[in-house]
C-alpha cells in the first residue's frame, strides 16, 4: 500500500466515522421491542468483544503496561466513558421515540458548543464572525424551544457530551482501538449487572426474541465499536477544526433519515429554526476556511523567509 500522510488518513477515518453515525436511525429501530437502557447496555458488552477481538487479531497487549503507569490518561479514559454512555444512551432514546430530527440537531450544533468550549475552558479568544455564529445558535436554540414547547435537551445534552467527548479523547491521545478498549472496560461492570437484573426480572428481551433479534443486538457492539475507532484515529491525526467541518456528514444523513424515511413532522417554525442553525454553521465554516487559510500563508510567508536568510 502507498504511504498515505497521517492527516489524510485522519480525513478518511473522519469521513468513514461520520458517515456510519449518520446511518445510525436505521439501526436502532431493528432492535425494538428492547428499551434504550437495555440496548445501550448491550452496546457496551458487545462493544468490548469486538475490540477485544481486533486486539486478538494484532496481537497487540503491550500497551497495556504502559497506560498502567499513566493515571491521567486512565482517568481521561474513564471520564470518556462515562461521557459518551450518556451521548449513547440520549441518541438511543431520541431515534426510538421519534425524536430523530431532534437529535440531528444536536449534532448539527455541536461545532458551536466546541467553540464555547474553547472560550470557557481553554481561555480562546472568538473573532467576530465566530461570536455571530454562536449568536446565531443561541436564536435558534430560542426559536426551537418555542416551536417545541420546551427546551431542545436531546440535542443540547447530544452536542455536549459528545464536545466534551472529542475534547477528552483529544487530551487522552491515546491510539483509538487501545483508548476504546478501556471505554468499554470500564462500562462493563454496569452493563452486565444491568442485564442480569432484567434476566433475573423476566423482563430481558435477549435472547426471548429470536434468533435474528439477538443477532443484531450482538451486532449493536460492531457498529458501535467500528466508528468509534475510526473517530479515535481521526481525533488524534487531525485538528479539532477540520473533525468540526466533518461531523455534518453525520447530521445531514440523520436529519434525512429523519424527514425522510422516519416521516417525521417539520412545521414552518421548525424549518425556521433549522435554517438559523445552518446560517449559524455556514457563518462558522466560512470564518474557520478563512482563518486557515490566513494562517497557511502565515507559515508559508515565515518559511520562505527562513529560506531567504539561510
């Protein structure tokens, strides 16, 4: 195989990431009559076999010893696990509860909630396009609030817990199928006591439906799994702006999935709100295609004059 550059890479494992999380309203209706708290604990069961199983395949276990002796990466991990349970297990209930375009939303927000992250936390100064960007969200945040008689919390707990997600995972830097491993270790205590709870109640669907349910519900731990140790690779290979630019492949799917396939109602007002959000993110992608392209010729501008002064 040719060499291909880290950042390339990085692009297609983004690509692949949020092409298959944008499918996902297909999935998870398959595996009803289960509940969401039984489907996302059967995610995370799942999800550890299959990781386990790559690791098998590589035969790779010597990462083990050395995250061992780094606390702050296992504890960064564990807050990542923790974190993406609940982006899991809202993003579960929202598309099994007709709630699929609610939840694109979220996703379709999340660069803006990055952005807020970054003035909150890490201190970052926004350029003006990007305040009115973040103005723009905040308005629609209204305006779909009105239009739903109550505050977007799906898609606002979706676009944090998953900002924090790819802030966590980006501070951890941790290889994705290693970082995944310890994600789904650490959930795994929970899920199982979970299930044997509803075994021992009657109430577990697993293995009560058929062959072809348990079936894909074993396979919840593939396409769990799959992405998110494409989105690993990504996190790591590429900066957060270009992983900004793309997860809209990710709410676009979903929100087609939604109007299109789901059938789900989108009044006037509603259409409203979507179209400010997209305002907000044309703003936003403008400004950040600007000032990367600034900064490229910046650098450009400081090599050629290295080169001069050699």
């Amino acid at each position: 195989m040719a060499y291909m550059p880290d950042l390339r890479r990085g692009v297609l494992y983004g690509v692949a990431a949020y092409t298959m999380w944008g499918l996902f309203p297909l999935y998870w209706p398959l595996l009803k009559p289960s509940g969401a708290v039984e489907i996302l604990a059967h995610r995370m069961v799942w999800s550890l076999v299959a990781v386990a199983a790559v690791l098998v395949v590589r035969r790779h276990w010597s990462w083990i010893r050395e995250l061992a002796r780094q606390p702050r990466k296992l504890a960064l991990l564990t807050l990542a696990a923790i974190v993406v349970t609940i982006n899991w297990g809202t993003y579960i209930y929202a598309v099994n509860t007709g709630h699929v375009v609610e939840s694109a939303l979220g996703y379709f927000i999340n660069p803006l909630v990055s952005v807020l992250f970054g003035v909150v936390l890490l201190r970052e100064r926004l350029r003006p396009l990007q305040w009115a960007a973040v103005g723009f969200g905040a308005v629609a945040v209204l305006v779909l609030t009105l239009d739903y008689g109550r505050l977007p919390w799906i898609a606002l707990t979706l676009a944090v817990s998953f900002g924090v997600y790819g802030l966590v995972k980006k501070k951890a830097n941790v290889a994705a199928t290693e970082g995944l491993a310890v994600e789904t270790l650490v959930l795994l205590l929970p899920a199982l006591g979970y299930l044997v709870f509803l075994q021992a109640s009657g109430e577990a669907t697993f293995p009560h439906q058929g062959v072809g349910h348990a079936v894909l519900l074993v396979g919840a731990g593939i396409v769990t799994a799959v992405p998110l140790i494409c989105f690993g690779a990504a996190a790591i290979r590429v900066p957060l702006s270009t992983i900004g630019l793309l997860q809209y492949i990710a709410p676009i799917l979903q929100f087609a999935c939604g109007v299109l396939i789901a059938k789900e109602t989108m009044p006037p007002s509603r259409w409203i709100g979507f179209s400010i959000v997209w305002l907000a993110l044309a703003i936003f992608t403008y400004d950040s295609i600007r000032a990367a392209r600034a900064a490229a010729r910046i650098r450009r501008s400081a090599r050629t004059l290295d080169h001069v002064v050699t």
